[in-house]
C-alpha cells in the first residue's frame, strides 16, 4: 500500500476517516476551518469583552449614573468570596445531597422561595410611574383592557415594535381585571418581577445543563445581583419581558441536544423556533440566538457522519420560528385595536433611522453617550415621508458622519460605544425618560430602605451601584477567561453558541442606536458563561498550587474534591 492510500484511511482529529489528500484536500481544508469557526469567533468575543472590561477598568465609562471604580473593586472581590465559600459549601454538602434527596430538595425550596420573595418585595417597593416607551404600552394596554379606548395611539404606528407587548400586556390586564384587581401598575410590577425570576430559574437550569450542580449554584450569585435585585425591577419594557425568551431559546435547544428521543427532540425544536418568534416581536435581537445556533450548527457539519439531524433541527426551527411569525402578524393585522395597515406603514420607523443614529454621540450627564436615543435625529426621521425615502435618508446621514471621522475617528469612536455599551454594570438604568427616583409610587416607610438602594437620587444607591458593577466586573472577567483556559468542557459547540450569539449582538449595536440597557435580555448569556468558567477556574488556581507546593500528582488526584470536572484538553 502507497503512502497517498494510507493516509486516506487514516482518521481526523473528529475521529471520522480522512478524505484522501490527493482529490478532497480543499474540502478536508475547508472543511476543518468551517468547524473551527465557532471556537474562533468565541474567542473573539472573549478578547473582545476582555478589551471592554480592561477600558472601564482604566477609563470607566458611565452610563445615566456614576460609580466608585474602588468600590465597584471592592464588590467585585466580595463576590469572588462568596463565590469561593459557595464552591467549598457544595463541595461538602455534594456527598450528603447524594445520599439525602428529599433534604436537597428541601433545601432548594427554600432558596427558591428566598430568592422569589426578595424579587417580589423589591418590585412591589421600587414601582415608578410609566415614562418615556414605557407610558404608550402601559396606558394603551390599561385603556384597551378597561375599555377606555377602542383603538393604540398614533405612537405605535412609529414604533409598531412595541405593539405585541401591548396587546399581550392588554390581554393581562383583562384577565386581572376580572379576578377584581384594579391596581394595574402593581400588577404590572409584579409581572416584571415574575418575568425576571423566570429568567433566573432558566438561567440555572440552562447552567445546569451545560455545567453540572456545582456551575449552576454559582449561576444563582450574579443572577441575585443582575436579576433578583435588577436594575429595571422598576420597569415594564421589552428588555425585560426579553429576558425571558432568550433564556427560554437556550434551555429549549441545549436540552433538544442533550434528548435521545426523536419526538420529545422535534417538540423542543418546534417550541424553540415558537419562543423565538413571539421575543422577536417584542424584541427583534431575540432573533440573534437562533441565528447563531444555526450558524454553528452549519459550522458543525464537515464534522458529522450525518448531517441529517443538523440539517432537520435547522428546517424545524427555522420552519416554527416562520409560521409563528407569520401567525403572530396575521393576529396583529385582524386585532380590532389595530386602526392602521401594518404591511404598509410609511410612517414606521427602519434600520436607516437606527443607523443613523448609531453614529452620534451626545453629552451626557458623566461623559459622551455613544449611539444613544436622541430627540433630534427622531425629529429630523419623522419629518421624512416614505419608508424608501427615511432608509435613504438615514443611510445618506450614516455616510457622511462616518466620512466627517475619517477611519481612525471612526474607529476611535467605536472604541469609546463598545466600551459604553459594555461596561456599564446597571444597564442604564434611569438613564431614558425623565422620572427619578423622586417620583417613587409607595410612599410606605416599610419600602424606604429599598428604595434608597435602588433610587437614583436616593443615600444609599452607591451601594447599589457598587453591587451591579462589581458584579459585571466579575461576570466579565469570568467570561473573557476562555482566552487563558481553553478547554474541551468550554469550547463544547454549545457554548461556543452562546458566545456567538453576544458576538452578534455586539456588532449589532456598534452600527445601529445602543446602551447597555440592549444588552440586559442577553444577561442570562453572560451568566451562563461565566458560570461555566468559575470551575474550570478553581481547578486551574488548585492545580498550580499543588504543584508550586510540591504535591505530586497522585496525592492532588487523592485532594480532587468531589464532584469538579477535571481539565481536559
């Protein structure tokens, strides 16, 4: 046998044979690179978040609100503690939770039933009256379900965005209403604080899934911070209702990888494709997910003896997530509050205006806002009649504000907007509109310590802030450490997703309008991420020590605590 025709029995790195060298080297070679892609383009992301976080860390750049970097350092280190004693506490309690299963449940009622009454206690205290988008989905839903109007404001002919989360929000209305509840914004506050516990408790399972117990109990330590306790526990609005979808699409599709039956997988495809659909009516960048599992999916199939089951995922999701929002527009069209043709909306805002506005900045209260909401571009859009005549408009402003730059002001300006966008731990929050924390509905004594956390004009939102900060530190730091620990577990092709996904979102928000306030239904992401890199970490941090101390490997393989993963590469 010929040395050509032994190689072309050989087998890949994939553990699949080998094309032969000599007719199919192009597609071996391209074929390598294409399932290679995701793990590169996650690394991007890492290197990416990484440049953000050392820019705030250096140079912070504020959102509607300021923060001590020392103190934000400083919670960013009790957050590592309580991480550190967390990872210790399950280390030990693993052997008894084995042995003892209606105890372990026991106890996660418990700290489930904590975590939902601290959510529903902050949101009960912290409600604000509805303000800037916020106001037209609450009054039109209040109005549509009390029967004081028939038909949205012209708003929404505008921002037809925001028009499913009005007739839903309408549909909860009428459903309270008639259990004799009239107290529509507490209402609304609670379904803000149910939504975004949902997301927390996805989030853990998500983890769990792709990290085991131990990675999902680390989860639940910045979702306290970031969701628990959020920074828009005092609103209503597609970033948080968002938050629920984007968490639901990953725990949907991880656990459609993880089933072996065929049934119980093309459901949770059909069901994922669904959940995408109704976000990206709330929300378009829900759709970001989807798009970035199908991508490395595709990535994925050079690699696969079949690629039947990859291609009939696609075709499913893809399949659902088009019927869904074929159906979810036909309900919009035929809904009687619906005065105005929404295949044919002259007036509605599109992407040129988005561009547009992505490309300024202006001064705000603590620095520039990059790509940030402003009054003027709206105006100077709205005055432009003809959907074709805005896009060109905005497409024409894009153009010469990017040329007024010049490449490296550009690029320069993308610099400050990523590190804007990225760095800013509370998400905008009390950053739109122009209530403040003077403007609080409970005017009870009991709910005056919250909001003096959560108000910011209230003594105590520096602590606050410290938190949310500190704790997007960590998270950050935590999801850019793939760059040192590249590991098998943390380049699986699934997590690789996750970070393609924020990847998107990324570019998404360096060309159109942005802050960080579009990154919070992407939260749960961060967290998962990052929850999967805190194990990896220890090991690594435990390893080096017992080498550095002069421990062999047998007896640090004895010291291996229960439970950990162990590195492999």
């Amino acid at each position: 046998m010929s040395i050509t025709e032994r190689s072309s029995l050989s087998r890949s790195s994939d553990g699949y044979p080998a094309m032969a060298p000599a007719r199919h080297l192009s597609r071996k070679v391209g074929g390598q690179w294409a399932v290679r892609l995701p793990t590169l383009a996650g690394l991007a992301f890492c290197a990416i978040v990484l440049w953000s976080l050392i820019v705030n860390l250096v140079a912070p750049h504020y959102g509607a609100s300021t923060y001590n970097t020392g103190w934000a350092l400083a919670a960013s280190a009790a957050v590592l503690a309580i991480m550190g004693g967390a990872f210790s506490a399950v280390s030990k309690v693993a052997p008894l939770a084995t042995r003892n299963r209606w105890l372990t449940t026991l106890a996660w009622v418990a700290v489930w039933s904590v975590l939902l009454a601290v959510q529903m206690r902050v949101s009960y205290a912290v409600r604000i009256p509805p303000d800037w988008d916020s106001y037209a989905i609450f009054w039109d839903a209040s109005g549509l379900a009390t029967g004081a109007i028939e038909h949205v404001s012209p708003y929404f002919q505008i921002n037809p965005n925001n028009l499913l989360l009005t007739l839903l929000l309408a549909s909860y209305f009428e459903y309270v209403l008639s259990l004799g509840f009239s107290d529509l914004s507490m209402a609304t506050a609670f379904l803000n604080g149910i939504i975004l516990f949902a997301g927390t408790i996805l989030t853990y399972y998500a983890t769990r899934m792709l990290g085991g117990r131990k990675a999902a109990a680390f989860s639940l330590i910045p979702c306290t911070a970031l969701l628990v306790l959020s920074p828009w526990a005092t609103t209503f609005y597609s970033d948080t209702t968002s938050v629920l979808f984007t968490s639901l699409i990953l725990c949907l599709l991880v656990r459609a990888r993880r089933t072996n039956k065929a049934t119980v997988r093309i459901l949770l495809w059909v069901l994922a494709g669904f959940a995408a659909a109704v976000g990206y009516g709330i929300k378009p960048t829900v759709i970001i997910c989807l798009v970035a599992a199908a991508i490395t999916a595709l990535c994925l199939l050079p690699a696969r003896k079949s690629a039947a089951s990859l291609l009939l995922g696609i075709m499913i999701v893809g399949g659902s997530f088009y019927g869904g929002h074929k159906l979810i527009a036909h309900m919009e069209r035929n809904n009687s509050a619906v005065n105005f043709d929404l295949q044919s909306n002259p007036v509605a805002m599109n992407p040129g205006h988005f561009l547009k506005v992505g490309s300024q900045s202006t001064q705000g209260p603590y620095g520039r806002f990059y790509g940030a909401y402003n009054q003027r571009d709206y105006l100077d859009t709205v005055r432009v009649k003809g959907s074709e005549a805005k896009l060109r408009a905005g497409l024409a402003v894009y153009a010469d504000r990017v040329s007024d730059m010049g490449p490296l002001g550009y690029t320069a300006f993308l610099n400050n907007k990523l590190a804007w966008v990225m760095g800013d731990g509370s998400f905008f929050t009390w950053g739109e509109g122009r209530v403040t924390s003077d403007n609080f509905i409970s005017q009870q004594p009991s709910d005056q310590a919250i909001q003096d956390l959560f108000g910011n004009k209230r003594p105590n939102h520096q602590w606050m802030m410290s938190i949310w900060q500190g704790t997007w530190f960590v998270v950050l730091s935590l999801v850019a450490a793939p760059l040192l620990l590249r590991t098998r577990s943390l380049m699986r092709p699934e997590v690789s997703a996750i970070r393609i996904a924020l990847l998107g979102l990324i570019v998404f928000l360096m060309l159109f309008e942005a802050r960080a306030r579009f990154l919070y239904l992407y939260a749960p992401y961060f967290i998962v991420l990052a929850s999967l890199s805190y194990p990896v970490l220890v090991e690594v941090v435990g390893r080096r020590c017992r080498v550095r101390y002069g421990r062999n490997t047998e007896a640090g393989s004895a010291r291996h605590p229960a439970g950990l993963p162990r590195l492999t590469r």
